[in-house]
C-alpha cells in the first residue's frame, strides 16, 4: 500500500509540473525536471516525518498543487 501510495504521487507531481514553465516549452525541460526530482524528495521527506496525518496530507497536497511555491514554503516554513 505504501509503494502504491507513493508511486501515485510521484505521477501527480509529474502531472502537476507538465505545464510551460519559465518558458521552455512543455513540462519545463531540464528545469522542469529538477523541480519534480526537488518534489519528489520533499514528499518523501513529509511522508517520513512524525507529523499528523492531516498535516502530512496538507504539505503533500501543497507540494503537488505548487511544485515549486510548495516546495520553497515546505523547506522554509514546514520542516521542523
């Protein structure tokens, strides 16, 4: 169940970065990519946390929902 979880979030995250970011065409080239890579890791990092459930659930949803804000707000306001 946590691989089937983790693996549907890793095709939201590609999902969520697949629009022309900063120019370069769609999913955002080489930048683009770096970015789902940065995600990925984040949403690790929140799934492994001992944070609450719902807490978990925010700060992935955020992270999907802003790929790049998300992750910015995470790493800066989130991690503890």
């Amino acid at each position: 169940m946590k691989t089937l979880t983790l693996l549907s979030l890793i095709l939201f995250s590609s999902l969520a970065v697949a629009d022309p970011m900063f120019g370069f065409g769609w999913g955002g080239g080489i930048i683009g990519l770096i970015i789902l890579i940065l995600d990925i890791i984040a949403i690790i990092d929140v799934l492994n946390s001992g944070r609450k459930v719902e807490e978990k659930i925010l700060w992935v949803i955020v992270i999907l929902a802003l790929p790049l804000l998300g992750l910015i707000l995470y790493y800066l306001i989130g991690k503890k």
